[in-house]
C-alpha cells in the first residue's frame, strides 16, 4: 500500500529548511518534497502533484482550476493555520477535506510579540551595537542612551483579537505589569478579571489602549482596521505591534502617523505583501521595526506543527478527518 500512495508537499521549506524530519509523513506513502513551488505557475504546480493522492501545502495556491484539473488528489493539508490559499469550496465540492494546523505557534507568536514590544521599549540590539563599536568605552559617562528608555508596568496593552493568542500575550504582558484592554467578536467574559476586561467596542480600546497589538484573522471587516480615522481614535505616542496578517494594517497611513509621532513606534512582523516590497512606505517610515514573519518559526512551534500534520494525515486515513476547514 505504501508504494501505491503518493504524497507531495509543495513548498516544505518555511516548515522544515533541515532540521526536522519528514519521517511521520513518509511512513504513509511515496513522499516527494519540493522546498519551493512556484506561485503563479499553474501549470508547474500542476505537474508536480501529477497523480498525487495527498497533496500538503503552505503558501502554494491550489484554486478552483487546479484541483478541476487533479483527478487523483483527495486530500489536502496546509502547513499552516491560515488556508486562504486553498479553494475550500471547490475542494468541498469534489469531496476532498481540507485539513489545517490550530494552535502550533500560540506561545511562540505571544513570544515575539513580547520581543518587538521590549525591543521598541529598550532597544537592545541597538545599543549592544554602539557598545561593540567602541561608544561605551570611548562615554565620558558610565552610561549612556539613545533611545528613550520605556517601562512597560501600569501601561494598558490593547489586544485586538483576544483568542488563544491573544490570550496568551495578554498573560505575558500582565507578567511585565500591564493592564489588558481586550476585544472579540464573541467575548468571554469569564476571562476578565482586576488587570483584564473586554472593551465595549473598538473605539474604547483605540482611545484607552497605551499599546495595540493585533491578534484577529483577516476577514474583510478587519482589513485596512489600521487606517487613519481609526489612528486618529488613538492616544498621541501609541505603540503598534502586528503579528497577525498584514492587510490589517493600511501601510501608507500607518507611515504617515510614524513620521508624524502620533504612533511613537511600529513592531511589524507582516505586511500586505511577502516577501516585502522595496516600495513598501513602512521600510522608510521612522521608528517601524520589521521582522520577516518569523513570530511563529521556533522549532518548537514547527515541530508542533509537523506533529499535527501527521495526526491530520493519519485521522484521514483511518476514516475519522480531523481539523477539517472545508
């Protein structure tokens, strides 16, 4: 049986560049692994399936045409929680679950979020550099500083999206002394508590938050949320941190409040498109910290992530699919 089923992974190289193993996946069938597919060919993404049985990607689209044209295909796995590049209703109409990844990188995103904030706070990375360049030893001072030098205790963390992730950085936010301001579409309010409460809507948390950080799927009443009607609802030197999906965001209005000091500082870790663009006005916007959407690239997270690719594949296979989106 394992010679007769043939599995393909698109584009396996964001989740495994060496330093996993895609054994779990291989024990089921034919494995062929390509590191990077290209996007817009239809045709080269068709002719690497071929007569694929199972089919696992991560940022390849598989559209309506393409899986028309896959006879053999019947099942598909992203390599991701985000399955926007899939069809699911064409998939769902030739009866081919779709399966996604929940949950893999909660801590590791919280993390990063936490790394941008602290980074905008103190600018490690910075100063360490004018240390190794010879400015600390060359101070008539026993310190010095660049940057202003922020503390995160009694500040209010706003987080929009208050899911797992959400949840999470608000746990470590409220280790660092903050005040969470949350918002959800559907709040649970057995969550709040002394340093934890949902606003009433978003203008409550635009207008109360010293820090915003983004946590919500990208669904089309939150594309373009950060634009400059809502800035404007803002405090004067509020702090932005994305880690969710880049479209939130209006980049060019976001630019002009950074280069205007409204936003004091940006920590992004996506943007509307990727790879990012040289004409992207967030590269030459100040104080705008961008990261290559790494927040949720720890091997641990990853090795969740293929962990739960496997399960997928295996619940498939015995009959009983699990995380299906479709």
């Amino acid at each position: 049986m394992k010679g007769e089923r043939k599995i393909v992974i698109l584009d396996g190289y964001t989740e495994n560049p060496g330093d996993l193993s895609w054994d779990g996946i291989a024990q089921y069938g034919e494995l062929t692994v390509y590191d990077r597919t290209p996007r817009e060919d239809e045709e080269e993404i068709l002719r690497r399936i071929g007569d694929a049985e199972i089919v696992f990607t991560n940022k390849t689209p598989l559209t309506a045409s393409i899986i028309d044209q896959a006879p053999e295909m019947a099942y598909i796995g992203v390599l991701a929680t985000g399955y926007n590049v899939v069809d699911v209703d064409a998939a769902a109409k030739k009866r081919i679950p779709v399966t996604n990844i929940p949950a893999y990188g909660t801590a590791a995103v919280a993390q990063f979020t936490m790394s941008l904030l602290l980074e905008i706070c103190n600018q490690v990375g910075h100063h360490s550099q004018a240390v190794h360049e010879g400015r600390w030893e060359n101070s008539q001072d026993f310190c010095f500083w660049d940057t202003p030098l922020m503390e995160l205790s009694g500040k209010t963390l706003g987080i929009i999206g208050y899911g797992r992730i959400g949840q999470e950085t608000g746990r470590l936010a409220q280790a660092f002394g903050m005040n969470i301001l949350a918002w959800a579409r559907h709040p649970r309010k057995e969550l709040e508590s002394d340093t934890v409460r949902y606003a009433a809507d978003l203008d409550e948390l635009f207008a109360g938050s010293d820090v915003i950080s983004l946590h919500c799927p990208l669904f089309p009443e939150t594309e373009g949320l950060i634009n400059k009607e809502n800035i404007a609802k803002m405090k004067d030197g509020v702090i932005l941190l994305n880690t969710a999906r880049g479209p939130v965001v209006n980049e060019a209005d976001l630019a002009e409040a950074l280069n205007s000091g409204k936003v004091y500082a940006a920590g992004m870790d996506v943007v509307s498109t990727e790879p990012i663009r040289g004409d992207n006005p967030l590269l030459q916007a100040r104080n705008c910290f961008i990261t290559p959407h790494i927040a949720w690239a720890s091997k641990e997270s990853r090795q969740r992530l293929m962990d739960t690719a496997v399960a997928n594949l295996a619940a498939y296979l015995s009959g009983k699919p699990e995380n299906v989106v479709n």
